[in-house]
C-alpha cells in the first residue's frame, strides 16, 4: 500500500517537473509559428504589391504596342495612297502629306522648310520623270550628289 503511495508521489512529482518544460515548449513553438506567419504575411503583401505592379506595366506595355500598331497601319495606309498616285500627282509636292503622317507628331512641317527655284524644280521633276522611264533613278542620284543638291 505505501509502495502505491510513493509511486503516485513519485509521478506527480515528475509529471510537474514535465509540465513546466512542455508548456515552455509550446510557448516557444507558438512564439516561432507567430513569427513565421507574421513573415509569410508580410512577403504575401510584398507579392501582391509586386503583383499589381506587374500588371501595371503588362498593361501599359500592351496599350504601347496597341498604338504602335495602329501607328503602322497609318502609315501604311499613307504609303499605299503615296504609291496610288499618277499622272500629276505623281509630282514630289504629294510627299508633304506623307511626311506629315510619318512624323511622330503629324504637325511638323514638309523636312524642305524652303521651296527650289524653278529651275531646281523643273530639273529635279525632269530627273524624276527620266528615272521613271528607266526606271532606275540615276540621274536623280547624280543630282542629289551635286553640291546645292537636296541631300
């Protein structure tokens, strides 16, 4: 009888000195998991932030390419109504409008700010009919290599 006494003595006393270590235990596991979630919350906010700015820059980079599409095809489009051109309109007066449509802000003017005399002119335009008979364009090249020359 006083054998089983002891012995559950003997147990209570371990069990307490258990106790003690198993809940500092658990506390320090909770204190760990506390902080491994307070770091994966704040890497999950560091992702959505990331995330959104991703989305952002796709979103921006594909109205880019939409308008640069858009670009092109304008000015594919002026350059088939350039090419459609005939008989006088064939003249190099038809290229202001097609320097308007390439240039980025469609407002800047024809690159020759100064019209040739007319005597360039006539010279220019009979080069450019000669070169279209040909159907090469070397007297127009000799002409822009001349000095006075449109370069």
């Amino acid at each position: 009888m006083w054998g089983i006494f002891f012995l559950n003595i003997f147990l209570k006393i371990i069990r307490i000195s258990i106790e003690p270590d198993n809940k500092r235990r658990e506390k320090v596991k909770k204190r760990q998991l506390k902080k491994k979630l307070a770091e994966l919350t704040e890497e999950n906010a560091a992702l959505k932030k990331r995330n959104e700015q991703l989305v952002t820059e796709f979103m921006e980079k594909s109205a880019e390419a939409v308008e640069a599409k858009e670009e092109a095809m304008r000015t594919r489009l002026e350059v088939e109504i350039h090419r459609m051109h005939t008989g006088h309109n064939v003249c190099w007066l038809n290229d202001e409008r097609l320097w308007q449509a390439v240039l980025k802000d469609g407002k800047s003017a024809y690159p020759h700010s100064t019209l040739p005399t007319e005597e360039e002119l006539l010279k220019g335009c009979n080069a450019y009919i000669r070169s279209r008979f040909k159907g090469v364009c070397e007297e127009r090249c000799e002409l822009l290599k001349k000095p006075g020359g449109n370069n």
